[in-house]
C-alpha cells in the first residue's frame, strides 16, 4: 500500500507570520476551498436552509469579535492568512469552522442537515480517528508543523488553523462532529483545537474547552502523555464531560450525554444509521485490541472507512493516531484502507 503523501508546511515566527506563511503557500488552494465551503453551506445541504453570500458573511462577520476576544493570537493568525491568501477574514472563519458555522445558520431556522462526519478511539496510550468530510475537501488536507510557544504537530485542511493534533508538552486533541440545534454567533472547533494544544497540562486544555463561547457542536477528545484523558460533548448551551477510566472510550457522531442529545438537530435516517453502526463496529473492534497495528486496520475497516456515496457524499478523507507518551503521530491522506500512514516526532 502506498497512495499519496500528505503535504507538510512549517509555520514559525509571530502569529502574524506564520499566517502569512500559510496563506502564501496555499492561496490558490485556500480560495478554491473556501468558494466550495461557502457555496455547500449557502446552499442548505449541511445546514438544512438556504442562505444569501449575503447572509453567510453577515453572520460569520459578527462572529469575530468572539474569535478575537477568545484567541488574539489565533485571530491574528487566521487574519494574515486571510490577507495573504486573498479571501476575507470572515470567508477565513467558514472555511475553517465549517460544521460549526452551519450549526449557527441551521439555528435560524432549519431542516434535518446532512453533516455526518469522523470515528474516534480513545485509550490511556492511544488516539485515534478518520476524519469524514463532504469528498471535495479530500484533496485540501495538509499537515502544518506550528512553531507556537509550545510547538505543535496539526492535521487540518489548507485556510484551517487545525483539526486534529498534538503537541510537544504531549496534550493530543481528536474531534467528532455533532449536530447541534443551538448553535450561536460564537467561536468555531479549530480556535478550540489550537488554544488545547497551547496547552501544557490536561486541565487547561479541558478549560480551553469549556471556556470557549462556542458557535456550535463538537465532541473533543484528549489525552496526555500519562495516561489521562476526556471526552468532551460540547453543545454551544452545555458540556458533557467523559473522563477516560481505563476502557477504550469509542465516539462517532450523536451524543451519548442524555442532556447533550437534548441539543442534537434531527439528522437524516441515512446519516443517524451510520453512526450508530460506525459507534458499534469501533466498540466491537476497540474491546479485542487497542495497540497501533489494530487502530490502524480500525481506521480501515470497511464500515469505519467511509466512501462517497450520493446523496451526502461524504468520505474519509484522512485519518490520524497519536501516541502522547513517545510524542509519535501517524497520519494518512484521503482513505486510509488505500494510503500509507506516515509517522511524524513532534518536538
């Protein structure tokens, strides 16, 4: 098995510059992504009503000021990306904040959503997860080695902070995508990622959580490098904490909290069954082993590894493992079941 490498790009110097750096050596890429995520979520398909340019850019405008508030180095970063990629600050929160961002549009007013994306593994050695997204962000997905105070090793897409990743103080951070039905004018999940991986202990990296006015719903996963970790079910009006007490926790994507799914939107029957199976399957597979070689082939299986399919078209479109302890994660572009892991040291 070979298939294709993922790209890697440094990012050192002041927030500003390694903004600059990532819109520079994206741009093109960035405005063709971000053209793509505006249309999908002006178009109702994720946030199950139809919007104006219009209205998204009003509504992602005014969610700045809570972006800059939470994180002004963060924002200071996503603005020189912005301006060096030439599109807006505010296409900038969209393109990154994507599942969050129609959150807040679907609570104007909204129909099932078809958002449905990622299966994660949690255990005190290992994180694990694909990341499963609408197919045409497959080919955007890069790694970006950030020189920040505490330096970190990120998977994400090209305009997007961060997904998933870990840094060198050994703080590992993995997501789930939920459909909240309250979302809100707030900060986006990939502001949250990096404040976590800013972090050098398990408690301030709950705190960036639980402190972040959020605009919408996701479920975070961390785990540091003795051992410790937490589930996090966080609804823009509530969070559920999980701790991880020995046993694999698994999660995919509806909410296990009772008051959490209280905040859940109705989801296509399709889309609901396909995570209730994908939940299962990883349960059945997370009981007999949990070491690197079996989280792999997990990422792999056939009911995890998602293809696209129409009418949601989503797929997995990379996956990543992470080993606090040793600072080891392997990541994979596009379907795992089809392309090498690559290992990376973060330091």
């Amino acid at each position: 098995m070979n298939g294709q490498p993922i790209r890697v790009l440094r990012l050192e110097g002041t927030p500003a510059e390694r903004g600059r750096a990532h819109g520079l050596a994206y741009g093109a890429a960035i405005r063709a992504y971000t053209a793509e995520r505006m249309a999908i979520a002006a178009d109702g398909s994720w946030a199950g009503r139809r919007a104006t340019r219009a209205d998204i850019l009003a509504l992602a405008e005014a969610m700045i000021p809570a972006h800059r508030a939470y994180a002004p180095d963060l924002y200071a970063e996503m603005e020189a990306m912005a301006e060096a990629a030439g599109i807006l600050p505010a296409e900038a929160i969209v393109t990154g904040g994507f599942t969050d961002f129609v959150d807040a549009v679907r609570a104007l007013g909204a129909t099932a959503p078809d958002e449905d994306d990622c299966t994660a593994v949690l255990t005190p050695e290992l994180l694990a997860q694909t990341w499963d997204m609408h197919d045409s962000a497959t080919p955007y997905v890069v790694m970006l080695d950030v020189r920040d105070a505490v330096p970190c090793t990120v998977f994400s897409t090209v305009g997007c902070l961060a997904q998933i990743g870990m840094n060198a103080a050994g703080i590992a951070i993995g997501i789930n995508n939920l459909a909240g039905n309250d979302g809100r004018v707030g900060v986006t999940w990939p502001f949250v990622v990096r404040k976590v991986l800013q972090a050098t202990t398990l408690a301030e990296a709950r705190a960036a959580i639980l402190d972040a006015p959020l605009a919408g719903a996701h479920n975070y996963l961390v785990l540091d490098a003795h051992g410790q970790g937490m589930n996090i079910e966080a609804m823009p009006t509530h969070c559920a904490v999980m701790p991880l007490e020995g046993a694999p926790l698994v999660h995919a994507n509806h909410c296990l909290a009772p008051e959490a799914a209280r905040r859940e939107a109705a989801r296509a029957p399709a889309l609901r069954d396909s995570s209730d199976a994908r939940q299962v399957r990883a349960e059945v597979l997370a009981a007999q082993a949990c070491d690197l070689d079996a989280l792999i082939a997990l990422t792999r299986d056939p009911v995890i590894c998602r293809r696209s399919e129409a009418p949601h078209h989503v797929e997995s479109s990379g996956a990543v493992i992470m080993r606090p302890a040793t600072r080891e994660l392997w990541a994979a572009w596009g379907l795992p079941s089809e392309n090498d892991y690559e290992r990376f040291l973060v330091r």
